[in-house]
C-alpha cells in the first residue's frame, strides 16, 4: 500500500509490545503511519540478558514487523547490525525522524520506569508532541491501581484479586465467586511423585528467520549467560496460541494440584510455560482467561486449577504491576532488613552441592525458565536467608529470565522474594528450612547433604540458615504475627543448640562469601 501523504505519526513498537491490538497501533492510521521498530543495544545490555532472551525477542519482534507488514504497515525496522544503528531508544527515534519528518510520536507505555523516564524526554529533545498511551492489554490501569491503593492502608493482593474478579466477571456467580469461594488453594500444591505422567511444554522448530538471529546472537552476545540452544519458543502469535492450545489441553487440568511441587529433571512440571509470551504481547491475557473460564465451563477442568490459574494472571500479574508503578523508582533500592552479602558465584554457574539449587539454576542458565516455586523457595530463599543485597538479587532475575521485564520482575524479587520493602507486597517472609524442599520435591534423596541434619558441615544449609535469618533480622521481623510461631520455636531451645545453629550458619556463610564450592 502506498501512502497517501507524508507520515503524520511515527508509531515505536517496543520488543514487549508485539500485538497488533497494542493501543498505538489502534490509535495510528496504516495509511499514513509508519511503525519504528529498533534491535538496539542499550537494550540488551542494561543488564546483560541471558542469550536465549535476547534471541526470543529479536525472533519475536522481526516475525511481528512482518505480521504488520502483511497487514498494510508501513514498518521501519532497525537490525542490530544495521551500520548506523545508535544503540538506543532515544538515538534510533531521532535518526527515523530525521528520515520521515513525523509531525508526532505515538508510543504505548513502556513496562519499565527508565524507558518511561526517557520517552518523557523526547518532545523537547525532537520538538514534536510525544503521545504516551495507556497499554490496555492489562485488565487495570496504572491510575485505577493508584486509586485501589490510595484508598487503602494495607496493599493485599487477596483483596485486589476479589475486586478484578468482580470488575471482569471471571468465574463469577451473580456477585458470588463461582463454587462459593475466591480462593481454592486448600485443595493445590501436593507433592509430585517421580512416576507422575508429565506433559511437556509445546515446542517449535526455528525457521530461517529465527537460525539467523541465533547466529547473531550466538556472535555478538557470546559472553552473555546461558544456552542459546536449543532454542523451541515460539516466536509469533500462531504459534504461541498452539502452545496456549496444548497447556490447556494437557496440563492445566492439574495446573493447581502440582503448582507448587518440584521435581528433578522436571523443568515444567503441569506449568503453562506462557509466560515469556504473555509478557512480549504475543499471547493476549484477557484472551487466555477467557480461554481457561470456558475450559471450566465446559466441565473439561475443575476449578481449583482454574481458579488458581486465573488468580495468577489477573491476581498477581496485574497487582505486582500496580504495585510496581506505585513504588517507583525508589522501588528497586528498597532494602529493609539491610542485606549486605554479594550474589553466590554459582547463581551464576549451576556449580553448588545444594542439589535444589543445582537444579533450579541449571534449568535456568539452559532454559531461562524455572517455575514460580523454584524462584521462590530455591533461589529466592536461599538469596534471603544467606542475606545477599536485593539489588543484587533482582538484577539476576531481570537477566536470566525469558519472561523478565521491571515492572513483573521487581516487586516480585524485591518485594514478594526478599521482602526487601519491608512487607508492603507479602505479609511475611517467603522463607524455609530444607524441611518444606524436601516435602514439595525429591531433590533431597540426591543431595550430598542431609536435611535431616541441623548442624554440621553435612547438614542441609537451609536449616542453620533458616534460624539464624530469624535471629539475625529479630528486629525487624519479630512483631510479625505471622512468625510469632517460628520465634516462639527458637525462644524455646536451649542457648547451646542456638548457639549451634548460629555457628553453623557462620560457617556456612564464610565459606560461601569466600568463593568456596558449597
Ligand atoms: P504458570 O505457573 O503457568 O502461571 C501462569 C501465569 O500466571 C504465568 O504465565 C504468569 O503470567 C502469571 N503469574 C504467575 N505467578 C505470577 C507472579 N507472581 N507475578 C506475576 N505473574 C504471575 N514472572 C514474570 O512473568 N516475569 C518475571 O520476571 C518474574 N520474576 C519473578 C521473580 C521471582 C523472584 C519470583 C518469585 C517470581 C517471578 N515471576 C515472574 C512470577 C512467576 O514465577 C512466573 O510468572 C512464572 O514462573 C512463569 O512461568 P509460567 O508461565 O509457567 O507460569
Ligand atoms: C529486553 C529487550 C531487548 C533485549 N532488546 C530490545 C530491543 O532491542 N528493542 C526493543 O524494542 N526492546 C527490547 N527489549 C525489550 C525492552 O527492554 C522493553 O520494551 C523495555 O524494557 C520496556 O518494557
Ligand atoms: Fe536442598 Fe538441603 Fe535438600 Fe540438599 S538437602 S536438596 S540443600 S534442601
């Protein structure tokens, strides 16, 4: 199609904006329009992302420029290597200014507060209205979160959950929760036994476009963490429905049941693994709730794994983002028990003898995936407990993970993983002793250490951690009602076995800050 006139808006499409019902595109004119999307480096390096992320959206965003194309879009696309690349958001909006003349910007809000903080800069810089829009491939808004929140002294995510059940009507009955209850979580997160049948996330085999992206990866990212093959996402919205299709078929009638279960060698266990597209725009949530309400309706799941599901995407998803766009941007240097401790070598390698770890960190650094227990009660945990600095912590799970932006990633590292903001996102501490991996995994019979023991070089590190995080951290933490049950616990030891546990703890943590292989 050719246009009719000279471009009125210049649309910029973000890497995590890849759905044609984005509000820019909604707003702009393919006639007259021309979208700008940019590879550019400033992006994929602002922390050094794990390879298969990068090659994901890159994938992701080439395939979507043609989806627009084929559509009657005007589409400037910068590659990477493109000589006259600037590297920036910034630099490659002014270069195809300079080309087209624009007489505005329209962008969608970006999901991250520095790229918000940028664009804000822009109408001055390039003399040009800038249009930042509402991105309302959410169910809630920035500004309606704002409201929620400014109305209330405690931020629950519980009570969120009710009213976006209510404003939406999932599983609704009149104005009761479908079943008569909100929550079904009583009847979730069994253990797994090993023999259990499994699915396997639907995989894709990359096509000419996303080998040569690998390629490119492979060269420029090299120093970057964790595999790039093999590499089996999907990388258009066609195929992220078909994995959409096979979640709901094959597993999410036990996605409840096994949610929070772990298992070696089980990568996904009953997972949705969608996630990753969620999050770049290839998979539309309002959409895929709808999908999983039908399921149930159609007697083909129950609902506790149905109502798990969706108290997931429009429960936690939508409260972590409001969350996160209240608290910014001092959100991220949050640190309320002052943790000091740098990130554990093997965050970075795979190489401890913690076998939960072991696991969860090289699944990770292959996949750039774990499941949401295993960010919680492995790496998480351990993070807090041996009290590595959050920032630290958050950082590492805005790299490794395909599914990784600011505004999902933080609060849930910062505020629900280390309780970094003091207990303004959870109401306690996600922490454990290796007594809860050993129930919800069969990790432990694999490990070298023993959780049974307490103390001890042999000893399960969790445990010694475990009380001495409660003791170390007694001033913050000890009139939260929810531990009272656990200081009670170590109130009533005798002082040689807390003594015990504190030196073991020492040790443990000596040996980890020294660069041992523990
Ligand atoms: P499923 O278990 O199948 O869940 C279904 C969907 O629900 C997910 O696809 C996701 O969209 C949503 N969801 C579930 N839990 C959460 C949650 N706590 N917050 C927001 N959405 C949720 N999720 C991200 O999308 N990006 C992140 O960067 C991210 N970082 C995390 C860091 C930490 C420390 C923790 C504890 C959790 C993090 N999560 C993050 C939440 C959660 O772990 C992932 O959404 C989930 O593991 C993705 O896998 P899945 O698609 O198989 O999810
Ligand atoms: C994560 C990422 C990466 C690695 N690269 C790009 C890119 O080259 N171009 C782009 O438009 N987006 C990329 N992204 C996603 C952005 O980081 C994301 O859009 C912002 O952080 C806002 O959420
Ligand atoms: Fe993890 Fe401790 Fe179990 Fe080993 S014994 S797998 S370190 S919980």
């Amino acid at each position: 199609m050719t246009k009719t006139e000279k471009c009125r808006s210049l649309v910029l499409v973000l890497g995590d904006q890849l759905s044609t019902d984005l509000s820019s595109l909604k707003r702009a004119d393919p006639d007259r329009d021309t979208v700008l999307m940019a590879e550019v480096m400033a992006e994929a390096t602002y922390v050094r992302h794990h390879k298969k992320k990068i090659a994901f959206l890159f994938s992701a965003m080439r395939h979507f420029a043609e989806e627009l194309k084929e559509a009657g879009w005007t589409v400037d696309y910068v590659n990477l290597d493109d000589p006259d690349n600037t590297g920036s958001f910034k630099g490659e909006v002014q270069r195809a200014c300079g080309r087209l003349q624009p007489e505005q910007i329209l962008v969608t809000e970006p999901g991250e507060w520095r790229v918000l903080e940028d664009m804000r800069s822009w109408s001055d810089a390039f003399d040009l209205p800038v249009e930042i829009l509402t991105d309302t491939r959410f169910f809630s808004t920035v500004a309606d979160f704002r409201t929620w929140a400014d109305e209330r002294k405690q931020l629950r995510m519980e009570y969120f959950y009710r009213e976006m059940r209510r404003s939406t009507g999932l599983l609704m009955d009149g104005d009761k929760p479908a079943g008569g209850k909100w929550n079904y979580d009583a009847a979730n997160r069994k253990p797994a036994k090993p023999d259990l049948f499994m699915p396997e996330p639907k995989r894709f085999t990359p096509d000419a476009i996303t080998r040569e992206v690998l390629e490119m990866v492979g060269e420029r990212f090299y120093g970057h963490i964790g595999d790039l093959e093999p590499f089996w996402f999907a990388v258009t919205r066609k195929d992220a429905e078909k994995a959409c299709d096979h979640f709901l078929r094959e597993a999410l009638a036990d996605f409840g049941t096994y949610q929070d279960a772990m298992l070696s060698g089980r990568k996904f266990l009953f997972h949705s693994v969608l996630s990753t597209y969620l999050n770049a725009g290839l998979l539309d949530a309002k959409a895929l709730c709808r999908k999983v309400e039908e399921a149930w309706q159609a007697d083909k799941v129950p609902l506790n794994a149905v109502e798990g599901f969706i108290r997931q995407i429009v429960g936690w998803r939508e409260y972590v983002r409001g969350i996160y766009w209240l608290k910014m941007p001092d959100y991220v240097d949050s640190n309320a028990l002052g943790a000091d401790r740098p990130l554990p070598d093997f965050y970075w390698t795979g190489k401890t003898r913690m076998r939960c770890l072991a696991e969860a960190i090289g699944q990770t650094l292959e996949e750039a995936y774990a499941h949401h227990i295993q960010r919680l009660m492995l790496t998480g945990n351990f993070a807090l407990l041996a009290g590595v600095r959050p920032k630290d912590v958050h950082e590492w799970y805005l790299m490794v993970y395909a599914d990784a932006y600011e505004w999902v990633e933080a609060p849930n590292t910062i505020g629900m993983s280390q309780f970094a903001d003091g207990g303004l996102l959870g109401s306690k501490p996600y922490v454990s002793s290796g007594n809860y991996i050993d129930k919800m995994s069969d990790y432990c019979g694999a490990c070298s250490y023993d959780v049974r023991q307490k103390t001890g070089s042999e000893a399960c590190p969790f445990n010694a951690l475990y009380w001495d995080f409660l003791d170390r951290n007694r001033k913050v933490l000890q009139g939260n009602p929810r531990l009272a049950q656990p200081y009670a616990s170590w109130d009533r030891m005798k002082q040689s076995r807390q003594k015990d546990l504190k030196e073991s703890a020492a040790d443990f943590r000596k040996r980890l800050f020294d660069g041992e292989e523990v």
